[in-house]
C-alpha cells in the first residue's frame, strides 16, 4: 500500500520524546481510538524508530508503514486492531 | 478526564502494560480503598496503593506511633514518635503521591460507625491486629457486599485472603468466630519479622489493585499461607460455608456486634 492511500484518523507528533515516553504517549493516544482507525506518529527518536513498532506489534496492533520524512523525522503508521 | 505530563510519567510504568493501559490507571485514580489500621500491614499496603496512584486512600487507628512500631511500620519515623499513626502516615503518603487524597480517621472502627465509614470505598484492606475488629469488618463487609482483602501475621508466617460477598468464602466460613482470648499468643509471645508485613502487606496491594482493574484471578476461597522460614507459599481451599452465620443461606448474624477487646494487639 503507498503511503498516500492510507488516510490516519490521528495524528500525534512525539518529537523530542525518548523512551519510555515515547511508547506511553503512542499507547494512550491508540487507546483513545477505535478498533479500525490508523494512528500517525511524527518521531525523531531513533530508538523509537524500531522500539514503538515492536511494542505496538507485542500488543495485537498493526504497523502498517515505517517511512523516513528527512533527515531526523520519521512517520509510524499504526492501525488499532484490539483494545 | 486527560493526565498531565507529570502523570503520564509518574503512571508510564503502568501505561505501557496490556492490563493496565491509561484506562486502567485512570480507574485507579478513580477509585476508593479504606485500609484498617495504619500498622504493620497498613503501611505497606497503604505505600503500595499510593504510589499506584488510587485515587482515594482512608486509613482509620487510634494509636499513636511508637518506638516499637519502628522494626515493621515503614510509613512513620523517628521524628514521628507519638505523633497519631493515621496523621504520620498520611504525610508519607501525601508526599509520596500528591495525586492521592489521603482520608485519616484516628479512631475505632465499631459496630455502629463502620457502615457508614466504610460505605463510600471500592475495597476494604483488613490490616488489623486484633480479631475483634477482624470481624467486625469481615461483616460489615459481608453486608454491604464490599471486597474485603484480609492479612494477618505471626513470628514467620502471614495470611493472605480475598473475600468477595456473594461470590466467595468469607473470613466466617474460614474461622466460624474469634478463638477465646486465652488460646491467641499474648503479647510477650508475639513476635514478628519485622519484613513479614512488608511480604504479606504487598500481597494484600496486589489483590486490590487486581480487583480494581478487574484483572487476573482473586484469593477468592482460597487462604495463601506464607512460611518465611520455610521460603513456602500455600494456596489452600476455603470453600464457602453454606451454614456461614454471615454469608450463608440462613444467617444468624443479622447485626453487627463488638467483641471484647481482651486480646493482645498481635501482629499489627
Ligand atoms: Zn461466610
């Protein structure tokens, strides 16, 4: 699927967030979604890079897309699949 | 309602586990649990659920901090000495946790004022130490169907237990009535590893907060035994009593009663 097909219900930008903070604030804001809907989290951790996606896998969601914005930012797509 | 930063990092711990999440831990910053007695068992107990962030917090006892309170009673302090267990307590607490409200009766609880202190709480936590008030809180709660997570401790060995009114055993269908004041240890035969409260007060903390966020399974008719020497824990059935005077089909117990205090506060 290219990017620009999947239309996030949510946005959260968690830039200059390290972990565990990072995963904490993705969690609450998936928490707050309903089971279907595609979250987009704006991160420039690099640890968070490969850390938020493994979490969110751990915990019955999907990643569906990892994609470098430029230099420092990267985008997570994640779509809830459980409560 | 929404956590600040300083709550999703005080919680993060919480948060990011499955069973808890920020639903889970908003209820507990909803919820409402009354410890009794301020003692061995209250302290930890009491420091557990703060730190976890439950929301309200009402202790009730009627001492005063002592020297001798000081090997087990972790929530108080030197510079506390005679100063009412719930008020030092409550200070430890309140500084641990300022999320917390933090409600201090200094008191006794009795058969005509424990109804109504405890009706407002989510869960009850017995950390009493003596069995007037074990069970006289085991039918209060038995009446008000409220959750009752029940310990107790000796020497080497503490109790832990989960009564749940109408869906479990109660402390009545483990211990049909107070044994006679002659057969409890008295007070020179009393002792306690000073740590054993700090076991069996985080187990109690446990259990409550497993009630409060409805996960996992209760002490529910069940007595775990734990042996410090012997480094055992046993689970033994307590399977509930349909002849119970409290929670059985035909109670004989239809009202609270005080027992005399004629025992040694053991334990607490
Ligand atoms: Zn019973």
């Amino acid at each position: 699927m290219r990017e620009e097909e999947i239309k996030p219900d949510k946005k959260i930008d968690i830039r200059g967030l390290v972990c565990p903070y990072t995963f904490v604030k993705a969690k609450l804001a998936i928490e707050d979604m309903e089971i279907g809907q595609v979250l987009e989290i704006l991160v420039d951790y690099p640890e968070a890079i490969k850390n938020i996606p493994k979490s969110m896998q751990d915990h019955g969601q999907t990643v569906l897309e990892i994609s470098k914005k430029d230099d420092r930012n990267w985008v997570i797509l994640v779509r809830k699949e459980k409560e | 309602m929404e956590f600040t930063d300083e709550q999703v990092q005080r919680y993060s711990r919480h948060i990011i586990l499955p069973e808890v999440g920020g639903k889970g831990q908003k209820k507990l910053l909803a919820s409402k649990v009354f410890l009794v007695g301020a003692g061995g068992l209250g302290c930890p107990v009491g420091y557990y659920l703060t730190a976890a962030g439950v929301g309200t917090i009402g202790i009730v006892d009627n001492d005063e901090v002592e020297l001798s309170n000081l090997q087990r009673q972790i929530a108080h302090g030197t510079d506390r000495l005679g100063m009412p267990k719930v008020e030092s307590a409550k200070k430890t607490f309140q500084n641990l946790n300022p999320d917390v409200n933090i409600i201090a009766l200094r008191g006794r609880l009795t058969k005509d004022n424990i109804l109504d202190i405890i009706n407002d709480y989510d869960v009850v936590v017995d950390g009493s130490d003596n069995f007037p008030t074990r069970y006289l809180v085991n039918d209060a709660c038995v009446m008000l169907k409220k959750p009752l997570v029940s310990g107790a401790i000796l020497r080497f060995e503490g109790q832990v237990t989960t009564v749940l009114p109408g869906e479990g055993h109660c402390y009545r269908c483990l211990f049909e009535a107070p044994p006679p004041p002659g057969l409890v240890p008295s007070c020179q035969e009393a002792g306690v590893l000073g740590v054993l409260p700090g076991v069996i007060g985080a187990l109690q903390a446990t259990e409550v907060l497993k009630i409060l966020l409805g996960k996992g399974q209760p002490l529910k008719n069940s007595l775990l035994i734990y042996n410090a020497l012997s480094v055992s824990f046993r689970k033994v059935k307590v399977p509930r009593n349909p002849d119970c005077p409290i929670c059985g089909a035909h109670p004989t117990i239809t009202a609270l009663q005080d027992y005399d205090q004629g025992y040694c506060q053991l334990g607490g």
